[in-house]
C-alpha cells in the first residue's frame, strides 16, 4: 500500500478508502502520528494525505520528506482550523471524492516515477564514481608495468657500471693515501656517495616494482624501528637535526622486520628533510592501542602544502627540490603498510608547525581467523594442524573436500594442489564453490604450479616458519 491516510475523521477516513478501492487502490488508514511513523519506517509511500487538526503535523511532515523527497503530500484543512503556511497543496473538507481519488492516483503514479528516477540517478552516479576508479586504478596499473619495465633495465645497466665507479674510487681513495694527497681524497670521497645516491634509488625504483610479499613475525617491533635509526641517523647529524625518541612499549604486532624498516626510515628521512628548515627537531613514538600498534614521527618544519597533499602517495611525487629526492619514498611505505594490513596517514600538526606521519598496524588475534586444511595424507593433517594450533588459530582439518564443504567459512584455507579428489589446479575452485571468500592457500612443488586463483602458495617441503607467516599474511589481507 502506497497511498498513506493519517486522520481521527470517520467520515473522511471511511469515505476516502472507499473511493480508493473502487478506482483499484488500497490505501491504509491509520489515526495516530506514532502509529504513521513506524508505518513509514516500514514500507515505501508515495502519497501521503494528513489532517492538520493532528498535533505536531508539521514535524512529522518535514521528516518524512527529509529522507524521502519523491513523496507527495498532501493537507487535509478543516475550514474553521487555522492556516497553515507550508507549500503544501490542501485538500479543503469537505471535498469531492469523484475529483479527489483519480488525483491521489495519478500523484502515486508520479511520485513512484520520481522515485525510480532518482534511484537510478543514484546509481548511475555510484557507477560513475566505481568507473572514475578503475580508470585511476588502470592507470596505476599501467604505471607500474611502465616502473617494473624501468625497475629491470636500470638494475642491470646502472648496477653493473655503479660497481666499476665504486671500484675505481676504492682505487682512487688507496692512491690518494699513499701520495698523501688531500685533493684526490676528496674526489673519491665525491665519487662514493656519488655511487650511493644513484645506488639508493635504484632500490627504490626496484623495490617499489617488485612488491615483494612481507614475512610477518612477531619479533619486537623495537628491532625494525632499531634499523631505520641505524640507517638515517647519518642523515639527521649532516642536517643538525636532533632526534627525540620515546620509549618504545613491549607488544606484539606481525610485521616484517626489514620492510617496516624501510617504511620508518622513509617517514624519519622525510621529517629530518623538513625539520632542517624549521626547528630542527623529529620525535619519533610509539603508541600501543588496543587493536593496533602506532609508529608516529613528527617534525617541526614548515608541514604539508595542501595543493600536493592529495598527491603525496603518487609515485614520483616529491616535495623537495630537483634532485633531492626519488618521489618514491611514500609511495613504497603505502604499499608496505598495505601488504602489513594497516596504513599510513600524513598530516599537518593541528598545535604548531609541522607534519605529523603515523604507520597503522593491525594486531593479529589469531584466535578470531579460523583456518580450514584439507589433506588427504593423515601425517601432513597432523603436522599442518599443530604448527598454526600452537600459534593459537582454530584449525579444522578435514580429508575431503566434501568434509570441509559442511564446515563453517574460514578465513584461509591450506590445500595441497594434488589432493586426490580433483585434478590439478582445480583445488581452488572446489574450495570456492563451498567458501568463496576464503583466502586459499596452495602447497605446490613448484610456484610455477600455482593455481589460478590462489591466494598464496607454499612450495614443499614447506617449513613451520613459512606456513604461520603466508596464514598471518592471508588473515589481514582485505
């Protein structure tokens, strides 16, 4: 029913519903405005005609509208009552039903029209938007076939002549000593960081193409944080930056160890960068919140530029002057944090000067990741159960494939991509089609054997170390 009449009238009430049947409508009928909203609540009205002798009218009107524009309302005005001012087409009592119902009618009609039309207004925007970001996503793709493209030539042609220059001013250096020569000293010294720099971003570009998958562990997060201070502390002392550090808590949070690293010291380099024209001051803290683990750097300098601030995780993006830096360093600590199931978030400071750069990492509670393995030999059951039992996820291990289609949807399942029941490669899909968003995880003899479809593999023989970190990897993966 979509033509909703609110009023304590018998007469208009009893009249109006009948004429409504006749012209082959069913109207519903209600007295009182708390019985109107739950109705409203409930079902989609078109037309809605309403007493004004009702008290508070006018706030339930405007409610109704609110949320629902395509509604039509109409007023039902007792001559002696007072008017009322709302926009509103009015129906004065008494008034003729022949004239009345076909109008009640043809508004459902044109409110339902409306209705469907911004509805698909609606959608055509949201598909409009999902189309805006393929595009953006297709040409992120593109760019980073273009850099794996680069990434490969420039680690063979660059690396091998950077070798030969760092050679020659090792030779160069040993000269210079033994003549005593101060000048030809300093020219190798030149040459070195020369061969540095080129070096550090030929990494960047290589690692960034490759996106290599990260190992979690849970060692102390204070040993990657540890290597990123290590790393960028030469850089903090030849800007005379200086470098508070709070202390760092105790917790467990999967990470890997080298590749956080790099994400800190990337965060630490940028702050030392613009600290050096501010304050001189970073401080580097770490939060430890209830589900997940805060890596926060602040810096006293001049903080973000709003007009490059949507652009910061673009590769190639750079504020800093030509030739000081790749533009690459934030884009690698996005997809870092990405692959760590967490984020990255830069901001400017709300207090004083500078910019505020936090790492989000996820705690992993393992016992809320339910695993599924499916192994028909009862030895590789046992062993694959035990190692993820003892480190605390819900394992359920099954024979066959018809077994694990009865249980309850896990979040990884680990199957060998010979299991007996299917041919090759279609272990996959036989998980699949019982538990489509279970992330799979394929033990194979080679990586070359990876099902499509996978999401991840193991190749044999597999070791305990490597199991828990693809399942860690699997269970925040979006």
């Amino acid at each position: 029913m979509t033509i909703l009449l609110i009023t304590r009238d018998l007469d208009v009430g009893e009249i109006l519903i009948a004429a409504l049947a006749r012209a082959g409508k069913q109207a519903r009928w209600i007295t009182s405005l708390d019985e109107a909203r739950e109705v409203i609540e409930q079902e989609i009205q078109h037309v809605v005609v309403i007493d004004t002798v009702l008290t508070g009218f006018a706030d339930f009107v405007d409610g109704v509208r609110e949320g629902r524009p395509w509604v039509r309302v109409f007023l039902l005005d007792d001559p002696d009552a007072p008017a009322f001012r709302t926009g509103l087409p009015t129906l004065p009592k008494p008034f003729d039903v022949a004239e009345l119902s076909p109008l009640l009618v043809r508004e459902e009609e044109s409110a339902e029209l409306d209705r469907r039309r911004r509805t698909f207004e609606a959608r055509a925007g949201e598909l409009v938007e999902r189309q805006q970001d393929l595009t953006r996503e297709l040409e992120h793709s593109e760019r980073l076939a273009t850099l794996g493209r680069i990434a490969a030539s420039m680690a063979h042609e660059i690396n091998n002549p950077l070798a030969v220059v760092r050679s020659a001013a090792l030779y160069m250096r040993e000269v210079a000593e033994k003549a005593g020569d101060p000048e030809m000293l300093e020219c190798a010294a030149d040459l070195d960081l020369a061969v540095d720099r080129v070096g550090t971003f030929v990494q960047h570009v290589c690692g960034f193409a490759r996106r290599e998958r990260p190992v979690l562990t849970d060692a102390p997060l204070a040993g990657a944080i540890e290597i990123a201070l290590r790393l960028v502390k030469p850089r903090l002392r030849n800007r005379n930056v200086q470098l508070e550090q709070n202390p760092i808590p105790t917790m467990a949070v999967p990470h890997d160890p080298p590749r956080l690293a790099q994400a800190v010291m990337n965060l630490l380099s940028n702050a030392a960068d613009a600290a050096s024209a501010g304050g001189g001051r970073v401080v580097l803290s770490v939060i430890d919140n209830e589900d997940h683990v805060v890596v926060r750097v602040e810096d006293d300098g001049p903080g973000l530029d709003p007009e490059i601030q949507g652009k910061l995780f673009e590769p190639f993006t750079s504020t800093k002057p030509s030739g000081q830096g790749t533009g690459l360093g934030l884009a690698i600590t996005r997809q870092i944090l990405i692959d760590h199931g967490g984020s990255v978030v830069l901001r400017n400071r709300p207090d004083r000067p500078g910019t505020c750069a936090e790492l989000l990492l996820p705690r992993l509670d393992t016992s809320a990741y339910p695993v599924l393995i499916v192994d028909s030999d009862a030895l590789v059951l046992r062993a694959l159960s035990a190692t993820l039992r003892s480190e605390g996820f819900p394992v359920t291990a099954v024979a066959s494939f018809a077994e694990a289609a009865t249980m309850a949807t896990p979040r990884v399942a680990v199957i060998d991509s010979h299991h007996h029941d299917v041919l090759a490669g279609n272990v996959v899909q036989r998980i699949h089609s019982a538990h489509p968003k279970a992330h799979v995880l394929v033990i194979v003899d080679s990586l070359a054997d990876t099902p499509d479809g996978a999401a991840g593999a193991l190749t044999k023989p597999w070791s305990p170390k490597a199991l828990v970190a693809e399942v860690r990897r699997l269970c925040i993966r979006v």
